[in-house]
C-alpha cells in the first residue's frame, strides 16, 4: 500500500469521526490506489461500493484539508462520480 493511501485512510478516519452510516463509497485517487468508506471506516480497499469517487491526488487531498469543494470539484469534472448520486452528496457534506 502506498504512504498517499495509508496518509488518506487515516485524514479520512480523522475527519469523519469513525465512520459512514449512510452506505458503501470508494474513493479511487487516479495513480495511487482505493480507499472505502463505511460504517466502520476508512480502509484500503477496492470493494465494490454504492457509489465510486475518482479524482487525482491533488483534488482528494484538497478535499480532505477542506480547499476544495467536492460539489465544485465535480461540476469543474476534477471529481467523477459512478453510482448513487445521493450517497455522493452525503459524503461531500461529511467532507465539506
């Protein structure tokens, strides 16, 4: 596992507060690896999930240091979203 995915899962564990209720979402930083979101956490991982998030590693870091919006990141398609819409927008919220 690369350190930007380890550094990842545990920005994401930190900012979420242990985990996501609402669903399964994977985080794919193009380059790097995958990250899934659940309930029970962060983890590296490339399950199958609800919904899929892509985006280079310099958008997912703004993301999570709260620099970048993932609504404007997605309308500006530096975030590709595959799967619940809806589940995104929850996620983005967490994130935000």
């Amino acid at each position: 596992m690369s350190d930007v995915i380890t550094k990842a899962v545990e920005a994401l564990n930190e900012k979420m507060g242990g985990g996501f209720d609402a669903g399964v979402a994977k985080f794919v930083i193009e380059g790097e690896g995958a990250i899934v979101v659940d309930a029970e956490g962060a983890r590296a991982s490339d399950d199958v999930a609800d919904v899929t998030l892509t985006a280079n590693l310099e958008t997912f870091q703004g993301m999570i240091e709260g620099d970048v919006n993932p609504t404007a990141a997605f309308m500006q398609g530096k975030l590709s979203v595959d799967g619940d819409m809806g589940l995104a927008m929850q996620l983005g919220s967490v994130l935000s």
